[in-house]
C-alpha cells in the first residue's frame, strides 16, 4: 500500500487495551507507532502490572526480594534493550523502571489512562464494544485487546485438604507473600514444584525452624547458568526436530544436576520440554545443606500437623500454596468469554475466533519470557487493524486452532497449567511466517480495513480529550 492511499486516522478503528503491564504495553507501542487511536486502561497509578511490588491493583504477586528468572536480554524487548548496567537477573524494581522507561522512550504515556478499573464489557450485534468504567463512565470501541494477565486470580488446591478448615496455622497462597519474615523460627511448608515454590522455600530455608517442600509431581530443574552462560541464551532453533532437541536439553541437565531422586525429589513423569520447567540456581543447595526438605504431596492438614502421602507427619505453622493461576476476564459475562479449567481456543494465541475484532494479547506461557512475545502480537495487530494483514478464512482459522490445541495436547502434560504453553523460538517463527501469509493475503484483497470505524465517541486519553493520530 501506497503512503498515499493509508487510510486516515478518522477511518480507523479505535481501540481499548485493558492493562498496562509488560504486555499491555507493548501492545499499545505497536498501535502508537501505527497512527491507531487506542485507550490503554490501567486499573493502578503505575505501569508495569505484576512487576510492580505492592501494587495497588491488588493484581501483582511480587514479592520483595523476586528477581527474574529469565535473563536481562531474553526478556527485553526487541528494540529497546534493558540497560547493561542491570545484572544478568534484574531485580523487580529495576524490571518495573525498565517499563515506566520503554513508555516514555516511545512516548505514549498520555494514551494510558492509569486509576481506571474496567468493570464491564460488551458488544453490541453490530460489533460495537462498550466498555464500562469503575468510575461511572462508558466509551465505545470498534474493538477491545485484553491484556490483564494471567498471574493474579490464586488458585488453591482444588478440592481443598481434608482438615484445610480446621487447621490452626496459617494458609496462604504464593500471590499473597511478600517476604520470609512470617517464617522466621517456624516450621513450613511450600506445596509445589514450580519457580514461585522454589523461590519461596529457598527464602523460607534461611529463617525457619524447618522447611518442608511438598512435591505434587516431579519436575525438571533448570539452572541460570549452563558454562558459564545464562541457560536461556543457548539457542533452540525451531527448525531443529524437537525431538532432537529435547534429548539434547535432557543430556545438559542431567550432567549438571545428576539424578534428581538423589536429592529427595521426585523423578519427573514426562521429558524435558513436556510440562514447563522449573528454573533456580539455589533450591538444590539449600536441600543439600539440608534446609528444605523434599517431601511427597499433602494428604491432610491435621490440626497443627501436616500428613503427607508417605504417612509421615510433621508440626506445621505455616502452609503455602504454590498452586497457579485461573485465567479469568472478570468484565466479560461467562456465557460471552470466559476460559473453564483455564482453557480458550484462540488464532495464534490473539484473535477469537468468533470476534475479529477482539483479541488476546500476552495470554501465553512460554518457555522463555512473555515480553517479546507480546511485543510480536502487538505489531501484528496493528498490522491487522491497518489492512496490511488479513486472517485466513473461518474455515482455515478453526483448522489452525485445532492443530495447535492438538499438538499441545499431545506434547505437554494434561493440567490446568499446560492450557496456554509454547515454546519462545517457535511461536515466533511460526507467527513470523504467519504474518508474510497474510501480508498476501491483504494484498489480494486489497488491503482493505478489517473493522470499520464505527465508534460514536472519539478515546480519550489522561487528559480527556481525543487522541490524535
């Protein structure tokens, strides 16, 4: 398409994006670099969602000492790289600064509209999305991106342990703590296997009487550094078989950790690559200088004891559950959207495929960091919303949905947390190609717009007035 022929600013269509965290944000960058009027709603005063300690949205599980467990360099984003003074594994404090930053680098703050919680919602028959405010406001939208994270709606154990109501220490869920000082000189037990388990066991081991880590299933444990090198940086080339690399992941972390049964914990009952891993470079030193202590699952909470499968008890104070996440859109009505047992059938993991004109952004789980993998979905929305994308046709759409739920069905193992997984390398490639496929197909069609401008009421931004291109 022509510069000349680009269609004005007038004639697109306007957007909401819902959250200003990693994902929201990079979203909103793809759309301001592309001239498209958007909303990008942030129920707190800050950007940076779950990486904001304390944040007022009550949606961030952060807690104090967390720092990331994918590297400085695999969680940035493509075109604006963290700063080289940060250490390999930024602390969340300088990970939040990075995004407050991004945002003023690329100069949309004035688009984000911060202390406004989405309460509701809808579309109407003729495609347009009203979308209602904690505040007693409504706008309308030709279409709305959601981007609200899949990190804060705790799940607990499900259904709870028998003596779960009776028992008289404490019971938290991981989304509630904030630093080890409730474990100082008690006994605790960190139910899980994954990296918010790991992490929180480790910190509990330096404080507490005793810690117990409870093992539901077993896991594969990835160090941050393999030779001398962040794990993450080695390359994992899609074009490879995954078979093949699978077994050459497999060899790596068998020479650098041995068998893993010979630390108390339980052999994992899949391959690498087969249910998401478990990075940390400090739990399994903290089990060999005998700190925490591997056990098998809860069968019940007993009073001030815990008994596990093994039938072995042990006196408890406090019990955390490092149990997941739900995927929850609390503005849209269950019978319109909603994700049972975490699961939703989605184009690539973004578009709906009833609503064109609703899509997902970040609502994935990678092996690998999220942020670049929004930061792809969000140019390729724009490209969308500007016709220089068109999506395959309904047919081909539900076929492609279909493959994938398959493939992952059959390559991970079945569980609420396996619902949205992919691989970092791969799901770029492959919407990379995706993308040229639909560059195509936008030319043979003439690059026609998508979603016609229909909204009576122009966005607003911080400031309330209209937003202009």
């Amino acid at each position: 398409m022509s510069a000349a022929a680009a269609p004005s600013s007038s004639s697109l269509p306007t957007v909401c994006v819902i959250g200003a965290g990693s994902s929201g944000i990079a979203a909103a960058k793809a759309l301001h670099q592309a001239g498209i009027p958007f909303d990008c709603v942030e129920a707190s005063d800050r950007i940076g969602g779950n990486w904001v300690f304390g944040n007022n949205n009550g949606m961030s599980a952060a807690y104090r000492d967390l720092h990331i467990n994918t590297s400085r360099d695999r969680m940035a984003y493509s075109d604006y790289p963290m700063p080289a003074d940060y250490p390999d594994y930024p602390h969340h404090s300088q990970i939040a600064a990075y995004f407050e930053s991004y945002v003023d680098h690329f100069g949309f703050r004035d688009r984000i509209l911060f202390n406004t919680r989405v309460e509701k919602v809808t579309r109407a028959a003729d495609g347009v999305y009203t979308v209602a405010y904690a505040d007693g406001d409504t706008r309308e939208y030709d279409v709305v991106l959601v981007a609200n994270g899949h990190h804060w709606d705790a799940r607990w154990p499900e259904p709870a342990f028998p003596g779960a109501e009776s028992f008289k220490g404490t019971q938290l869920h991981a989304h509630q703590y904030v630093d080890p000082s409730i474990f100082e000189g008690k006994n605790v037990v960190v139910l899980g296997m994954g990296n918010s388990a790991m992490d929180i066991a480790v910190e509990s081991s330096y404080v507490s009487g005793n810690t117990f880590l409870a093992a539901r299933r077993g896991a594969w444990i990835v160090p941050k550094y393999l030779f001398g090198r962040p794990t993450d940086h080695f390359k994992n080339d899609p074009r490879i078989p995954f078979k093949l690399r699978q077994k050459v992941m497999e060899k790596l972390m068998r020479l650098h950790t041995g068998d893993i049964t010979k630390y108390g914990l339980p052999k994992p009952d899949h391959e690498f690559g087969e249910a998401h891993p478990t990075v940390s470079g400090r739990i399994l030193d903290r089990i060999q200088h005998g700190r925490v202590k591997p056990k098998p699952n809860i069968k019940a909470l007993d009073g001030d004891h815990v008994e596990f499968v093994d039938g072995t008890r042990e006196p408890v104070d406090v019990v955390v559950y490092c149990t997941g996440y739900k995927i929850s859109f609390p503005f849209f009505d269950d019978d319109f959207i909603a994700a049972p047992d975490n699961h939703i059938e989605l184009f690539r993991r973004v578009f709906h495929p009833k609503y064109s004109d609703l899509g997902f952004i970040g609502l994935l789980q990678p092996l690998g960091s999220v942020m670049p993998l929004a930061e792809a979905q969000g140019v390729w929305v724009a490209e969308y919303l500007r016709g220089r994308y068109a999506l395959p046709t309904p047919t081909d759409l539900a076929a492609d949905i279909r493959e994938d739920q398959q493939s992952m069905h059959k390559r991970y193992v079945a569980s609420k947390r396996h619902t949205i997984q992919v691989d970092f390398e791969d799901y770029l490639w492959r919407l990379d190609k995706e993308r040229k496929a639909g560059a195509e197909r936008a030319q043979a069609r003439g690059f026609a717009l998508p979603v016609p401008h229909r909204a009576k009421d122009a966005p607003r931004t911080a400031g309330g007035a209209a937003v202009a291109a």
